[in-house]
C-alpha cells in the first residue's frame, strides 16, 4: 500500500514537469512560424 | 557581465539560449543522480520504512516554491521600478514553474500525510500557508492574463507579487510559530541536518535538479514571450 503513495508522488510529479515541457516545446513551435 | 547590456531583450534572447541548454542538461543529470542516491542507496528510514522516500521530490519542491515566489517578486519589483520590460517577462515566466512547484509540494504532502498522520489534510499553519502561495501564484498568472496592456499588466502584477512576498517567511517559520502537525525543519543553515548523509546527499541533488529545471523552462518561456512581442 505505502509504494502507491510513493509512485503517486514521483508519477505525478515528472507527469506535470512533462507536460510543462510538452506545452513549452508546443509553444516554441507556434511562436517561431 | 554587461548587466544593462543583457537587460534588453534581444541582446538577452541568445544569451537566454544558452543558458537554458546548459540548465536543462545539468537538471536531467542531477535528476537520474538524485533519483539514484534517493530510491537506490538510500537506507529505509527506521522508523517510516520506504514511504519517506517521497522526501526527496517534497522538500526540494517545497524549497521551489517559495524561491521561484521570492525571485518573481524580486523581477517584478525591478520592473516596477526601472521599467525594464525584461524584468516583467522574467517574473511571468517563473510564475507557471513556481506554480506548479508549489502544486507538487501539495500533493506529495498529501501523499506522504496519509500514511504517517493518518490524513491527506489537515487545516494546520504550514500547509495552509503553503496553499495560500498556490493561490498567489494563481492569482498572479490571472491578474496578468485579463489586462491586456503589457505595461499595465506588469505593473499590477508586481504589486500582487510585493505585497504575498509577506507569505514567504509565514510559510517558513509557520512550524515554529505556530502548534503544527507538520514537522520542523530537518535542515537549516545553522545546524547540522537531521538525517543520515545519503538522504541528505538525495535531497540536495534533487534541489539542485529542480533549481536547474525551473532556470532551463523559465528562460525558453521569456524567449517564447520575446518573440511574441512582450
């Protein structure tokens, strides 16, 4: 039980930071065309 | 440095380049370092067992939280009073990462709160601080997207970023304070950490891993906003 609560963590975590970066590359893409 | 050379915008954007590369190579290094240090060598703790491992992404979170808040703050009141445009886009630029840091710190909290306190939540003097700087950085990121003229936005935005800079040092010193269920801190500047070498060593480098993170996305997002125009 307490290793979900680990995973939780770390999975959302890196999943936000990923999709900060996704978003960030997406908009580096629209702003230079 | 040519300080006032780089505080325009597009004599920066290069700059900002290079930067962000190097911070962001620097940030994957120190994350697969700190993940090594903190899942791998790391000893189970006596008395937690392997739940406190979650340490290692809540503190160094919670440390970015409050420095991203301090350096936006610090941005924007140098916009506020040199008017330089970049300082503007540097604070809007750190408020999505210091936002997030400060959602991460929440819900690896959450998480770690219900195995060892028996709750997710708990209305206590850290956590609601800490809760009160999510919606300061909401607050921001809002108040800036409805007015439309960039100067005007800038310049109301860095009063809101001034005056919750007051939040920092509650935050901060809330444990001490006030009767919290939340712990002390385990590390200070003054006195040896209380906790073994490795997990000290696992923070540390996850600290380091999310100072360079929140530089490398920072600064690609001022360039982004310099080649939108502002």
């Amino acid at each position: 039980m307490n290793n979900w609560f680990i995973w939780g963590s770390y999975g959302v975590t890196f999943l936000v930071l990923a999709l900060e970066i996704i978003f960030l590359i997406k908009r580096t893409r629209e702003t230079k065309t | 440095m040519k300080w006032f050379w780089y505080a325009s915008p597009e004599t920066f954007y290069p700059l900002a380049r290079r930067i962000a590369l190097a911070c962001g190579v620097a940030a994957a290094a120190l994350a697969v370092a700190g993940l090594y240090v903190g899942l791998i060598v790391a000893p189970t703790d006596a008395q937690q067992g392997e739940v406190y491992r979650i340490i290692f992404i809540h503190v160094p979170a919670a440390w970015m939280s409050m420095f991203i808040y301090v350096m936006m703050a610090f941005w924007a009141a140098l916009g506020l009073a040199l008017n330089t445009r970049l300082s503007g886009m540097m604070a809007r630029a750190l408020a999505p990462t210091g936002a997030l840091f400060t959602f991460i710190a929440l819900w690896t909290g959450a998480l770690w709160g219900r195995p060892t306190w028996g709750t997710y939540w708990v209305w206590d003097a850290r956590l609601t601080s800490e809760l009160i700087l999510l919606f300061l950085y909401l607050g921001f990121i809002a108040l800036q997207a409805s007015i439309d003229d960039r100067r005007r936005s800038d310049r109301a935005g860095a009063v809101l970023a001034i005056v919750g800079v007051v939040n920092i040092p509650i935050i901060y010193y809330s444990v001490q304070w006030w009767n919290t269920l939340h712990q002390g801190a385990s590390v200070s500047f003054t006195r040896a950490p209380s906790m073994a070498a490795t997990m000290f060593a696992g923070m540390i480098l996850m600290a380091l891993a999310f100072w360079m993170y929140s530089i490398a996305v920072s600064l690609v997002r001022v360039r982004c906003m310099i080649r939108e125009g502002g």
